[in-house]
C-alpha cells in the first residue's frame, strides 16, 4: 500500500459521511439506511467517516446547509465574484466580525487583510511585519537626525555629553555612530524567528519558518532570515536572540541644553511566529509559559508576536483561539482552512491597530482576495463556530477520552494521544520487525499511511498522518460528529494497534 494507491482509492471512493458530510442526520450504518440517505452520499453509495476532514478544514462537515444555503445565496442573487475597486460590504462585515471575535478575547481591536490560503496570510504577516520593522527603523533615523540638526544650530554639537555611557564624548560623534549603525541594520534584511517542528506552509516565505516538511533539501528555497527556535523552555526562549542586538548611544538635551546618553538596543528580529497548537508536527501544544515567554521575547525585540491560528483557531479547540487558555496576546492573528467553511478558499491576517500600517492593505492585494463570495461564507462559518462551541468540546472530550482507552490497551503500539477539542493525534510506536524487507516496507514514513489504509479498508474511516511527523494519525473530525461514532473510531485504532502490537504486518500490507 503505497502513498498513491491509497490517494487513488480516495478518489474512487470519495463520497463521505453523512455526519462528517455536516448534515445533522446520524451516520447510516446499514446499506439499507445508507441507501435511504441516498440524496447526500449517492444512493448505496460506499460512506466513508472523514477524520482528515480537509487536513483541519472541514470543521463544519462538508457541505453544512448553512453554508451552502450562504454559497446558494450568491449564486441565485448573481451576487458578482469579481468586483474589484467596488464597495464590497461583505468583506468589510466578515474584516468586522473577526477583529469583534478575536478582541472579545484579547481587548484590542484588529485590521484585517483578507488573502486566499494559510500560507497566503503566513506571506502577508512577514511582509507587514518587514515593513513595520523597516519604519520604525527609519523613525528611529530621522529622530536622531533630528536631534544632531538642533545640535549643529544651537553650536552644542561639539560639547561633551553630561551624563550616561557617552560621558565626555562629542555629541556630534556619538549621533554619527548612532546613524551609521542604524543605516546598517536598515541595509540588512530583517530576521524572523519560528519554532522546532513548526508548520507555516509551503511557499517561499512561509516553507522558510516551516522545518522538516519531509521535502528533499533542494525543495527548500531561500526565504527570509530566519533563526529557530529549538529549545522551548521559557527562560531560554526569552534570551534566545540577544546575540543579534546591536546597540546604539542616543541623545536627549534638557533644558539647559546638556546633552545625556543612554543605551538603545536595535534588533534585526521583525516577528516571532507560533502555532499554538503544532498542527502538522505530531499535535504539540506550545505550553503556556512557552507563549508566555515568545510574547517577551518579542517585546524585547520590539517585534510582532504572531500566532498562527490557521489549523488550531476558529474553535476547533473548544475556544475560537486555541490560545486562549495560555491567556498570552498577540500582535497579529493567522486565520484559514475552517474559515473558509470548506466551500470557499479564504485566508486573514488579523494585525492589531495599533501596529498597523495605514497603507499596507491597499497595496497588498490579490485578485481573488476580498470576494463576496468567501466573505459570505466566512462570516457564518464565525456563526458556526459560536453555535458548535459547546458541541466541540464534548465530542472533543469523549473522542480523546476513547482513543486514550485505545492507547491504554496497546501501549506496545500507540506512544500517546495529543491535542485538544477536534485537533487530536494519534503517535504509533514505529515497529521494528525481524525481517529487513518489512522494516523497509514499514517505516517512519510509511506507517501512518499503512494505518491510513487500514481505517480505510476496513473501517470505512479516512485518516491521514500529519505532514512532519507521520507516524502520528491526525483526528480532525467535524464539530457534528454523532456520539455513536465515537466508539466506532476508538474500535478502528484499537484493531490496527493491536495488528501492530502482535507484529501482524502482513495483513497491514495487504491493501
Ligand atoms: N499554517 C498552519 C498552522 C497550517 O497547518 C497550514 C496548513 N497545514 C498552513 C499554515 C498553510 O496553509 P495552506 O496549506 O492553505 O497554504
């Protein structure tokens, strides 16, 4: 069973669960039910129980009436898709919307760029975060300028400084110095900072903060400056980057005209990207004092925290953001995938206002951002992930609790159970048979597909494992999964865990 039978079966077999399929009718398990559901998933039709669910997209179902009630909507009232320079009121109620949702539980209010897949919002976040840096770089510059003009005026540049670090030296040649260090920094290109195991996506800038997406070396290309963070613990995260200070002696004057130095830092770092929850790495949570510590290390470089909420956000957690317990803000917000519904491709960087640049938005543009279309769907995608709230942490609560049980029975094949809500992962024990030719054929990289296969195959339930770390299944159903499924799945991963356990590889490879 390789990668690409198990993606051609997929597509043979492609019809889903009613339940994961966002209807509210329970799963039909028996043909005849599944025949008489025949409208949904084709009459007789093979149903599947999706638990990859549009690798986290798929929080509503597929196809949830209120969604699609939304998509008809425009379609039946010709609502235009492509409306570029018009007023676009929908755009601007969905941009409303998130920055209410999110300020609920952060207190501030956010500018919202609207963009078309996570790692669209990923490219927009370092853009606005190299521009901010940049600026302030730049009004850093033109005060000091500032200060030596008034100097030169008033015939104080030659005198030496009163007080502080500069003490004694000419004021003019401690300013100079100051100048010629920021021109410096501002020639370099600025650095960007992410985690051990982070998923940012795929395309130049974001494949840059994302590490070991099982793509060969040469598949990397160069993206921005960037440092990784691999040790977590708090107090070294916090003085993780200061060997890339630098620092400059800047000047005030009194009243009297006397000139007193101090110390100012300048940081290379523009922003600190994290998922709170690791999506793709296994289902890692960053532990609260971890965030805790990224949003002081990003104050201390003056630079933007942004917290990629792309796969953990929109409640999929239990709470619109999966940070929120940890209590830890940040400065911009990532959102994508279930944003979207799963009918409509859709992505936002959320940036506080007080850090937002005036013109970024309407220079940072994209054909298809900021249609009608998704913005409708995106906006009662928010409504959903109110109205399923409590439904998320149930189902998510009983899921893990089940799958814990299955992890309990067969700890000689399951590692553990991670994550929270309906981001859950399964991390098998990577076998080690006798045999040469099965510990090729098993490995790291194929074992979560081969248990893929078997859910599939035998269960009638889709699982994939997550993208860099594939020994770890990822459980990612949709906010109606029906209570009664939940034994069904812990059954399934109870029966591939125990083949494993027992060393029963061949009836793994058979399909
Ligand atoms: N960030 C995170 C946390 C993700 O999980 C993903 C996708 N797995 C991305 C960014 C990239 O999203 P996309 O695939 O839509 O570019």
């Amino acid at each position: 069973v390789g990668r690409g039978d198990y993606l051609i079966r997929q597509r043979d077999e492609h019809r889903l669960d009613h339940t994961a399929a966002g209807t509210a009718t329970a799963a039909p398990t028996t043909a005849a039910a599944q025949a008489a559901a025949g409208a949904g998933a084709g009459a007789g039709a093979d149903v599947i129980l999706d638990l990859v669910g549009g690798a986290g997209s798929s929080l509503f179902g597929h196809n949830h009436p209120d969604l699609v009630a939304t998509a008809r909507r425009c379609l039946d009232e010709q609502i235009p898709f492509n409306a570029q320079i018009s007023i676009r009121p929908a755009t601007a109620h969905l941009a409303r919307r998130l920055s209410e949702t999110v300020g609920a539980t952060t207190g501030s209010r956010y500018v919202v760029t609207l963009g078309n897949t996570g790692a669209d919002a990923v490219e927009a976040a370092v853009k606005h975060a190299t521009v901010e840096h940049r600026r302030r770089l730049a009004a850093l510059q033109q005060d000091v300028e500032t200060t030596l003009r008034r100097l030169h005026r008033d015939q104080l540049a030659d005198t030496p400084c009163a007080s502080g670090p500069a003490v004694g030296r000419p004021c003019h040649l401690v300013l100079s110095e100051a100048l010629t260090r920021i021109d410096a920094m501002r020639r370099e290109d600025p650095v960007f900072v992410s985690l051990r195991n982070a998923f940012h996506g795929k395309s130049a800038g974001a494949g840059t903060l994302t590490h070991g997406a099982n793509v060969p070396g040469d598949l990397h290309v160069p993206g921005p400056r960037h440092r990784r963070l691999t040790d977590w613990t708090p107090q070294r995260v916090i003085s993780a980057l200061d060997a890339d200070f630098d620092s400059v002696c800047l000047l005030t004057l009194d009243a009297a005209g006397r000139a007193h130095s101090a110390v100012r830092r300048l940081s290379p770092v523009a922003a600190v990207f994290v998922e709170p929850i690791q999506g793709e790495s296994g289902v890692h949570e960053v532990p609260a004092p971890t965030l805790a510590a990224l949003r002081e290390l990003a104050d201390r470089h003056d630079a933007a925290l942004v917290f990629d909420e792309i796969q953990c956000g929109m409640g999929r957690t239990g709470t619109f953001l999966a940070s929120e317990p940890s209590q830890v803000s940040a400065d911009y917000y990532l959102f994508s995938k279930s944003l979207g519904g799963g009918l409509a491709k859709v992505s936002a960087l959320l940036v506080d206002e007080r850090r937002y640049v005036p013109e970024f938005g309407r220079h940072h543009t994209s054909t298809f951002a900021d249609d009608d279309f998704s913005s409708l769907i995106a906006t009662q995608a928010l409504e959903l992930a109110h109205t399923y709230r409590a439904r998320i942490t149930e189902t998510g609560d009983l899921l893990r609790r089940r799958l814990e049980q299955a992890a309990a029975r067969w700890p000689q094949a399951i590692v553990a159970v991670r994550g929270r809500g309906l981001l859950l992962g399964v991390e098998f024990v990577l076998p080690q048979p006798d045999s040469g030719l099965l510990r090729e054929a098993i490995d790291s990289e194929s074992l979560g597909y081969l248990i893929a296969g078997r859910l599939l195959h035998t269960h009638r339930i889709r699982v994939m494992p997550t993208l860099s770390a594939p020994t770890t299944v990822r459980v990612q159903p949709s906010a109606l999964l029906a209570h009664e499924e939940i034994e069904r799945i812990g059954a399934a991963f109870e029966d591939a865990a125990a083949l494993l356990a027992r060393g029963q590889y061949a009836t793994l490879l058979q399909h």
